[in-house]
C-alpha cells in the first residue's frame, strides 16, 4: 500500500516539472553591449526600455515607423464605474491599417490616450521632450490628467473595451481605474494593439529561432548550420529594394514569412492570415530597429566607454564615469534624436516605390542565344561570377579557397577556407546547379539577386556592371539552365 | 500490476488537467500567453546641461589665429618584415593580371627604411565646439590597380559623394563594413568607375574588401570636420590650421587598432606644434 502512494505521488509530481505556461520573455543586451562598461551598459538599457520597452511592456515611440496599431473614437459620456468611458457612435473604429488584427474584444493592455481636440498644441508644450515638436498625428499628446501637472504624465491601459455597450475601461499603471478628468468630444485614442499581436505571435510562431530579441539565437537555431536571421542589423539577405537602400520593404518580409526561405529552415507560414503575417512583419521590423538603435549607442559609446577602454585609460574609474555622465548629458539627447531619425529615414526609403528594382525591359526569352549571351557574361571577364560561383556553377569558384581574416579581428585568419557574410558566418557562393534558390525562383528574383546583390553578403551589386540592355536577363535565362546542363557548362 | 496502472494512470490523467486551461485550449508558448501593456513614449526626455566643453574632441579657446600640427609617428625598434600576401605567380584568382609582375606587399603594417609608419590615422573624435570649417570641394578617390586597392588609407568626409575606379583589367568588388553607416557592396567592372558617399562620420576607420580577389582591403575613415590626417610613407602627417586649444586625438593604426583614444596635444596661436608618437611590435601584436 504505501509502495502505492509513493509511486501515485511520484507521478503526480512528474507533470507538474518543467510546467512553465505564461513565462514572461526578456529581451537581451547585445554581446557588445555587454562589453560596455556598467555605467554605460545602464545608460544603454535605460534608453532601450524607454524607446521600446519589453516583451511585456511595450513602447510606442510614434518617431519610428512601425504601425503600431490604432484605434479612434469620441468620447460620448464618462460611464458609471470609475475609468469607465463610453464611445460616441459606432464605438472605436480602426484608424490604422494593422489594428484591425488585434480584436476589439481583446484591447486590453493597449495604451489610452485622450485629447481634447482644441488643445493639442497647448498639451505639446506641457510634455518634455524636442522644440519644435509638430501637432501632426504623428506626435500624440496626453491630457488625460491634468492634475499630474508638467513632466511625468500618466500612463494609461485598456482594462477592457465592450464593442457591443462601447464601454472602453481604462486603468493607470498599476491596474486602478483611472482617475480621467474628459469631457464629451474628446478624443480617444488607442495605441500599440497591432505591436501587442505582432508580439504575440512572434513569440508563438519565430521565437523559438529568431529569439526574443530577434538576434537569431533562439533556443533552437543552435541546432542548425544555417542560422536564423539576426535582425539587429537591419539587413536582410532577399530584397527586391535597390543596391543602396540598405533595409528591407514590409513586401519583402511579407514574401520571406509566407513562402519561406528554400534551402534552409525557414518554414513558409502560407497558412496563416494575410493580416497576422503583416502584424509579424511589423513586429519584426520593430525588433530589427531595436537592434539598430542598440548598434549605433554602442558605435558612439563603446571605443570610450567599454570594459577594455576603461581598463585601458590611466584615469581613475569615478573620473571617467564622471566624464561619461557629462559627456551623456551633454550629447545623449541630440544623438538619440538622430539615430531615431536615422532609423525613420532608412526605413521608410525600403518601402518606396521609386527604390525597388524594376527592369527597365521586358525579360528576354530564354532563347538558346540568351543563354549563350548569359554563359559568356557569367564565365566573361566583365562579370566574372564563375570567380565565386565555378566555371559550371557548383559554387566553388577560386574565391572561396582563400583563408580570410575573421569578421572584427584583422590579421587574424580563420581556419576555414571561404569567405563571410556580416553576420560573422562562412557564407558559400550557391550552387547554381541545384535549382534552389532561397530568395525566390522566379526570373525577378533572381534579376534582384544580380541587380542589388545579396545584402549582408559578399553577393555584390551587378546594376551598374551590368548595364547593357538585356544583359541582366541573359544572366538570369543562363542561371535558370545551368541545372538542366550537361556535366560540362554551358553545352 | 496495481502499481503499474498507477504509474500510467495517474501522471497521464494529471497531464491532461494540467494541460488544459480554463477554456479548455492549449496555451501557446514561447511566453506568447504572458500579458503586454503598452506604454507611449512622450519624447526624447535625456537630460541635457548643454555644456560646451566637449570631453573628447578638445576645448577650444578660440583666442588667436589658428596653429598647427605636424607630427610623426615611429616605429620603436626593428620593424618586422611581413610576408607577402600574394607571392608573385601564386594569385588563385586572375593570375593572369594579379601578382603577375611581382609580390603582393601585406599592407597591415608598413614602415619606410627611417622607422616611419605609414596608413596611421590621426583625428579628433568630434569636432570642436564653436569653429565653423568649409567642406572641401573634391574629396580623395578609390582606385584598384593590379589587384591592390589604392589608397590603403582612405580619409573622407560625411555626406560627400566620391569615386570608387577600377583601373584594373578584371572585375572588383568593394564591399564596405562601416559602424555608423550602411555597408555597400558594387561591383566595378574592368575600367570603369562610380560614386557613392557615406552619409555619416564613423566613429573608427573600416575595413572595405574585394570578395573577388580576397586578399585585397583597405581602410576608410569618415569624419565631419577637417581635423584629421593619415600618415604618409615616410609616417609624417599635418593638421594645418586647427584653433588654438587643448586637445585629446585618437590615433588608430589596422593592426594595432586605438593606439591611442586621447592623445593631448596643445595647440598655440600661429605656431606649429610638432609631436612624434612612438610604437613598438608589442602595440601591434607582434
């Protein structure tokens, strides 16, 4: 009898091990990052939790373009129960593209902002921040209490939205209800849904490689040869924007994320929603903008102010601090505004129409005579693929013989041959002679791959090379048939 | 037998309670069930004292016309003799045009016969507070010659187009890998040549590679104001014309890296300031 029990405690035990549903996920400071000095790396993770947050808390930085999700409405009269508002008309209607993917069921947790709408400049001058700051609705002002009076305003959630009553509950920080001095016709604002589902689903479906803070270290890329994407530089291999604008469109990534990158891991998601992908899309790119923004403060801080530097300095350690806390006041604010525009600049160039790679011809048909004009380029002195790529395309042209520095560390040779992406991996020119292309196999494809090259690899630009009408298209029709060759190229 | 019902039982009966939440559904992972708040940034809210001393460029007292520097930097001792990278005839790619005539020299540490160091660059972090400077009007190209980039050195201004050649016979790449910038990588087929820029001052020279001929880089450094030079052959360089003040320079050499993060160097009103920095192997890992 008491062997009974034993073995039915011991099996109870046994399911309750390792159950850890509803963990909350941490982003991670970056391995340079963590070379900075401790007063530094506190400066640098303050500046990253407030222009982005946490999984758990994220931040709306309307200065970045990212939809963030939004929803609207006016204010009809405040309801019953404390922090309790109910909406004019239809309810809150979506006023950005993504919001409608985060169901007005669900809001809860978003962030509420209520405006008069004759104030909007006045609230502008009362929150700290940039002169100059423009009314647009790009900037949004908060007034929900004017009692908190200039500096710190409160911050306000969705505890719950009734679409059915249109009783939007809204709580402060710490859970209470709000405490709103509105008036009939305010306006209310909710931000950050969209970014709240794109986390979500991250989380559920890219995590587990992409990692918690996109650096493609997740708890499975370890097993893999080819890695996960790391975003944080804000390179993507498969674009189809120009040589010179260095990130991604959200049409790029949408076509990553649905059809999948062939010849490696990466799954296609074709089976989830259109909108949930766009949501993924934008967290990812919200992500690779973290990323960024953590590169560049440690560009500007980390020469000066890294472990290595401090221990190298003669000065004693309270004085450098001293001298980074005066250097930080001194320069943080415009450097950071900077970066962010910097961070908007790139981004938004990625989505312009003007700056994807369109053909100037029709394709050339893959005519034996093509393919010929193709072979001669590939093989040629003008372009010279076969010095990456092999006389017959099996990617093991004399380039890759050669034993490189490694990435960061000059002079000091890696002991594989080949030659590195920026990623810091051994990268092999493909084997044109598989037929599998990751970035697509449509003719467009791989015009883009030869037109802009490969981002982040040294997959260079041929659009300025190869400049000739056609020639391009020559290229890809002999590319398309080297899998249907003889042993020998190009018979 | 009782007990081994037990052992199945028992933990798979648990099991399915424990898996099931309240609505009877399985929880997604990766923390995706964990609750979000959102919170809206205000604005940009670092406190800032304005203060116009900058800690790394220099304090400039901006009385007097301006002085100069000219300096040269040694090396301590015997310099190593590096072997080539390419030795003549042994070029894995185009043979036919690099390494054709003679070695490829390793450039990473190159010293003249008086001790000289040559590719040093010598700058100032920022640029001082309160001296307005002009942006010169052509700035230094890129050349690529039987398979070795030239300049090794390259010093460039921020937000001004330059050329990258290839006076070559065969094809090269240039695959820049900037800190502040984006990296660019074009292909430059054999004669021709383009423009392009770097829209921000790097905070430290780059390397820039050719993927085609891999032995082949260079170094690039960015800046946003003209108090920065590269030492010559014979490791000599001038920096005419800077205010009258105190300074603190960096001086970054490819194999020793920061030789120096902040150098001072005082700078009097219409005088030249000569200085001679000395290195020995152990600053650049020989």
């Amino acid at each position: 009898m008491n062997r009974s029990i034993c073995i039915i405690l011991f099996c109870a035990a046994l399911p309750l091990v390792g159950c850890e549903s509803g963990r909350a996920p941490s982003f991670q400071l970056s391995e340079q990052s963590q070379e900075l000095s401790g007063f530094a790396k506190e400066k640098v993770q303050g500046e990253l939790e407030a222009g982005f947050g946490t999984p758990s808390n994220l931040v709306v930085w309307s200065e970045l373009d990212v939809d963030f999700g939004q929803y609207s409405g006016t204010v009809k009269k405040v309801g019953p129960r404390p922090g309790t508002l109910k909406i004019e008309g239809e309810g809150l209607a979506v006023a950005s593209s993504l919001a409608g993917v985060r169901s007005l069921n669900d809001l809860k947790g978003a962030a509420v902002v209520v405006s008069s709408p004759s104030s909007v400049t006045e609230s502008n001058d009362e929150s700290s921040g940039e002169d100059g700051a423009d009314a647009s609705d790009a900037r949004t002002s908060e007034l929900a209490d004017t009692s908190s009076g200039e500096g710190e305003s409160e911050s306000y959630r969705v505890a719950s939205y009734d679409p059915a009553s249109r009783l939007l509950s809204v709580v402060n920080e710490n859970g209470v209800p709000a405490q709103l001095s509105v008036a009939k016709g305010d306006n209310v604002q909710i931000l950050g849904p969209a970014l709240q589902e794109g986390r979500n689903l991250y989380l559920r479906h890219c995590m587990h490689c992409h990692g918690v803070s996109g650096d493609g270290a997740g708890p499975t890329a370890q097993y893999f040869k080819v890695k996960p994407r790391d975003y944080r530089q804000g390179v993507v291999k498969f674009t189809s924007t120009k040589a010179n604008v260095p990130r991604p469109s959200r049409d790029d990534l949408f076509r990553i994320v649905k059809l999948g990158v062939p010849g490696t891991y990466m799954p296609s998601f074709m089976l989830l929603p259109d909108e949930e992908v766009h949501a993924i899309v934008e967290y990812v790119r919200w992500l690779a903008m973290r990323g960024e923004m953590e590169r560049k403060l440690n560009a500007w801080l980390s020469l000066d102010y890294s472990k290595e530097a401090v221990a190298d300095m003669e000065e004693p350690a309270e004085e450098i601090e001293s001298a980074f806390a005066e250097a930080w006041a001194d320069e943080a604010s415009d450097n950071i505004t900077q970066f962010s525009e910097e961070l908007q600049m790139d981004w938004q160039e990625a989505d312009k129409e003007e700056n994807v790679v369109v053909p100037p011809t029709e394709r050339v048909p893959p005519s034996p005579e093509s393919i010929e004009r193709g072979r001669k380029l590939f093989q040629g002195n003008k372009a010279k693929c076969a010095s990456c790529h092999g006389l017959t395309g099996k990617g093991n042209g004399p380039s890759t013989e050669s034993f490189n520095d490694l990435p960061g560390q000059p002079g000091v040779k890696s002991d594989k041959a080949g030659l590195f992406d920026i990623w810091g991996n051994i990268v092999k020119p493909r084997n044109l002679t598989a037929g599998v292309f990751r970035g697509g196999r449509r003719p467009i494809d791989i015009y883009r791959r030869i037109h802009s090259g490969i981002k982040g690899t040294p997959m260079q630009a041929f659009g300025s090379t190869l400049n000739k009408e056609g020639e391009i298209w020559d290229v890809v029709n002999y590319v398309l048939s080297i899998p249907f060759e003889n042993k020998q190229g190009g018979h | 037998m009782r007990d081994l019902t037990a052992l199945v039982i028992v933990p798979a009966a648990l099991l399915v309670l424990i898996g099931c939440t309240e609505s009877g559904s399985i929880e997604p992972g990766g923390g995706a069930a964990s609750p979000t708040a959102v919170t809206v940034r205000g604005g940009v809210e670092v406190a800032g004292t304005g203060s116009t001393a900058s800690t790394t460029g220099g304090e400039v007292e901006l009385i007097g016309d301006p002085g100069s520097i000219s300096g040269t930097i040694l090396f301590d001792g015997t310099a190593p003799k590096l072997a080539p990278v390419v030795a003549q005839g042994t070029a894995k790619a185009d043979p036919a045009v690099c390494a054709k005539n003679g070695n490829i020299p390793d450039e990473s540490l190159v010293v003249s016969t008086g001790g000289g160091i040559a590719n040093v660059f010598v700058y100032l972090s920022k640029a001082p507070k309160g001296f307005e400077f002009d942006k010169p009007a052509e700035q230094p190209f890129l050349d690529q010659k039987a398979c070795i980039f030239q300049p090794h050195a390259l010093l460039l201004w921020s937000g001004l187009d330059f050329e990258l050649k290839n006076s070559d016979k065969v094809p090269h790449n240039v695959q820049t890998f900037p800190a502040r910038n984006s990296g660019e990588n074009n292909n430059l087929s054999p004669g021709s040549s383009m423009k392009t820029s770097f829209r921000n001052a790097e905070p430290a020279p780059f390397p820039s590679k050719c993927a085609i001929h891999p032995w082949m880089q260079y170094w690039t450094l960015v800046v946003d104001h003209p108090f920065a030079a590269v030492t010559d052959a014979d490791g000599k360089f001038e920096i005419p014309n800077i205010p009258p003040g105190k300074y603190k320079f960096r001086v970054f050499h490819e194999r020793g890296e920061m030789l120096e993060r902040g150098v001072e160097v005082v700078v009097k009103p219409e005088t030249e300031t000569s200085v001679e920095w000395k290195y020995g192997a152990s600053s650049f890992g020989l």
